[in-house]
C-alpha cells in the first residue's frame, strides 16, 4: 500500500483549519495542522510535505513572508489561501512562487481538486526529471543553456557557470523543459499551459505570464529587455538558445 501524501496547512484559526485537515484526511492525505509560521518550521524540520495550504492573513507572520522564504530553499508545493482575495496578495504571492490560490472562505471540493492538481504537476515535473535507469549519463543532453544560466534537466535544477543551484517551482522547470524541447518555435499561452501540464483555474489566465516574468529574473542577462525567452506580439512566447535572432 502505498504512502499518503503528506500536506500541512497552516491557519490561525483553528476551526479553519481543523475543518480543512479533517476533509482532506477524509479523503485520503496524511495532514499536519499549524497555527502560523513557527509552528509549520518545525513540522518541515521533521519531513518536508508534498504541499502546504497556506492562510496570508495571519497575525504571527505574514503568509507572503513565509512564501520567500519557503521558496529560497525548496520546492515544496503551496498553495495560498486568504480572506481579503486580494488582487495584490494574489499577484506577489505567484511571483514569489506560490502554485496556486484559493479565496477563503473556499469550497472544500474545489480545495480538494485544486491540491491535487497541483500535486499532479508537481509529480509530472519529479517523473520528467528522473533519470532513465537504462540510458548512461550524458551531462550535454541533460543540460540545456538558458541565458546566464543551465537546467538540468535530470537533477531538475538551474545552476550558473559556477554550479551554484538557484530554486525553482516545479511549474518554472515545466515550462523551461517545454522551450528547451522547442527551440525558436513560438508557442501560443493556451500550448504552454498544455505541454507543461500547467493549466489552472480560469482565475489564473495570466499567471503563464508571471511564471514567464520569474523565469525572466533568473535567466536573462537583462530581464527588461529579454532576448532568451521573447514576447511575441499576438502569438506567446519564444525560446531564442543563446539569446541569438530569431
């Protein structure tokens, strides 16, 4: 029998989260309930979840706060939620690297389809980053340039000339594997959220475009004026290796 996978939310108010944990409990996961940002620092101490339900709107420490910093140092899953459906939160929280959002108070069904949604695409990333057993290593096919940067694409990871790793969502890597499998080809948005299987709420129609700007930072040598990953006009996006003419 397999593991259930392992969520954590975290929520000052209890019956909230008590609420929330029982459903998904109910429906399979193993949950770990916390009150604010010490408390889940101390659950992932002792095992990093497949995913955190997250509440911004809390008095110890803002849920915002708490995104950057999960995100410097893993690529735990998250998804927001908040009672104010701030437009703000909601933008910040995505550019930080948060996977999806959720107003509260929410529907507990769609709670649930949209954390294993999330979940899905996160396993997809891990399953395209692994290794085949059979094939010998090839370090020049697995990585792929991308600006100042490389992805690796076994190790799921971006490194710099240096081999020092900068964080990625699994959704970022996703859509760096599709450009990387589609070189100076423009690729519409609706065939971007395809291929990385990154297709989300209507809600989130633009967010291709802030998970594009995130990647911008972090791979071109001058994110305003990107030459890597184009813009372009009425058509989407286009991967350009080495920042060459398309």
């Amino acid at each position: 029998m397999s593991t259930p996978q392992h969520i954590v939310v975290v929520d000052d108010e209890a019956p909230a989260r008590e609420m929330v944990g029982d459903y998904l409990r109910m429906h399979g996961f193993s949950v770990t309930l916390c009150d604010g940002g010490r408390s889940l620092r101390d659950a992932i101490a002792k095992q990093m979840p497949d995913l955190i339900v997250l509440d911004l709107n809390m008095p110890e420490e803002d849920g915002l706060s708490i995104i950057r910093d999960l995100k410097q140092r893993s690529q735990v899953a998250i998804i927001m939620l908040t009672a104010t459906a701030s437009a703000i939160d909601r933008v910040v929280g995505l550019e930080l690297g948060a996977d999806d959002y959720l107003a509260k108070p929410c529907e507990l069904r769609e709670l649930l389809a949209r954390v294993r949604s999330v979940l899905r695409r996160s396993a997809t990333a891990t399953v395209a980053a692994a290794p085949a057993q059979s094939a010998p290593a090839d370090d020049n096919r697995s990585r792929v340039r991308f600006g100042t940067k490389w992805l690796d694409l076994e190790a799921q990871s971006l490194q710099d000339d240096d081999g020092n790793e900068h964080p990625l969502t699994a959704s970022e890597f996703n859509l760096l594997k599709v450009f990387a499998a589609n070189p100076k080809r423009v690729l519409s948005r609706e065939r971007l959220l395809d291929l990385a299987n990154a297709r989300d709420n209507e809600a989130f129609d633009r967010a291709i475009d802030l998970r594009i700007m995130r990647i911008r930072r972090k791979i071109e040598p001058d994110p305003a004026h990107p030459k890597v990953i184009r813009t372009v006009r009425g058509g989407g996006y286009l991967y350009s290796p080495s920042g060459e003419p398309a």
